[in-house]
C-alpha cells in the first residue's frame, strides 16, 4: 500500500483470509446491486459505488498477495 500502513497489518495470515472471504461476498453483493438497480441511481451515486467497488478489488488482491507471500 505505497508506504501506508495496512489496517490489516497486525493480523494474522488466518484471519486475513477471512477477511478475504468477507470482502468476496460483500463484492458480490455490491456488484448485484450495481447491475440490479444501476439505472436508478444517479451518475454521482454510480461513480461511488463503482469507486468502492475499485477499492475492495484492490484490497482483496493486496491481501491475497499478502497470504501468499507468507504461506
């Protein structure tokens, strides 16, 4: 995370991959939405959840990496 430090930093490689598991869900289900209701909402609002949707992409391959790098 370019000289940030991770909030995930201090846990384990166990729990980082329930973490994973969680963020994969909750990706699913923010893609559903997105897909499901992209037309009801406004341009700002899609921007935001397409952001957010960005990050949790990023963050879950960070982590994944992470479990990787120390399995």
């Amino acid at each position: 995370m370019d000289n940030q430090h991770s909030c995930y930093e201090y846990i384990s490689i166990d729990e980082k991959k329930e973490v994973v598991e969680k963020l994969k869900a909750d990706l699913k289900e923010l893609e559903q939405e997105i897909n499901q209701n992209k037309d009801s909402f406004s341009k700002f609002v899609c921007e935001i959840l397409y952001s957010t949707r960005d990050k949790w992409l990023l963050e879950i391959e960070e982590l994944e990496n992470e479990i990787k790098a120390n399995s």
